[in-house]
C-alpha cells in the first residue's frame, strides 16, 4: 500500500489550484463547444478556445473532466483524494494519446500540440493535489 501524507498542511492550496484546473477546463469546454457549434462531432476545423483547439468532442470532453474536477474539488476529503488521483491520471494519459496521435487521421479530438502540453500540466496538477488531499479518518490512523 502506498503511503500518501495524511492532513498535510498544504491540502488547501492543492486543492485550490485542483479547482482552478477544472475551471480553466470546464470554461475553455464551454467556450470550445460554443465555437465549435455546427460542425460534425469529430470534425477537424479549426476553433480555438482560451489558447487550445476543439472540435465538439473534445470540447465537451473537456467541460465533463473539468466538471469532475470541480465537483470532486468542492467535496473535499478523501472524495477529492481518490477522484483527483484517477482523474489526474486519466488527464495525462489522454495528453500522450493525443500527442501519439496528433499528426494522423486518428486525431478525431482535433487537438495540437498546445492542448497536449496544457493537459499534461492540468494533470499533474489534478494528480499533485490529489497526492496531498487525503485526510485522516478512522480507517486510516498513522
């Protein structure tokens, strides 16, 4: 079993900053699926929101991860703990799929390679602050 900080003093900031990620996502989702309005759900225009490129797929992608991790943010605890590790996880590995796929017809996410360095960060940071989000209870006594 791996051993996570229990209460560490810095879980707040962490899980602000986990907060301030799945804004920045929910909105450019938002933004991205308003610009994107019309065109197929896996089309390949060119539609830029707040820095990155969606087409509809990829923009409601993004609002639910940012959704999540916004709600998780807002529920604290351990919720936030368990939900930011996974998602943190997902956030990057969706970041290297893209970035495996970016130059081929297989980049149905329409993505480039700014949305591939901004999700790697946003997961390290969803990843960070689950890594010091858990907090003690009476199952997990040091």
């Amino acid at each position: 079993m791996a051993h996570y900080p229990l209460d560490h003093h810095l879980r707040q900031p962490y899980r602000l900053l986990a907060a301030a990620s799945g804004l920045y996502l929910t909105v450019a989702g938002l933004l991205g699926v308003a610009a994107s309005w019309g065109e197929s759900f896996f089309g390949h225009g060119s539609d830029w929101a707040l820095g990155l490129r969606f087409n509809p797929a990829g923009a409601w992608l993004s609002t639910l991860a940012g959704l999540a991790v916004l709600a998780a943010a807002a529920l604290g605890g351990n919720v936030h703990h368990r939900v930011s590790m996974v998602l943190g996880w997902a956030i990057m590995a969706v970041s290297m799929v893209v970035l495996a796929a970016i130059q081929t017809d297989a980049n149905f996410l329409n993505v480039s390679m700014v949305n591939v360095i901004v999700l790697a960060l946003l997961g390290l940071v969803v990843l960070t602050a689950g890594l010091y989000g858990q907090v003690r209870t009476a199952g997990n006594r040091a």
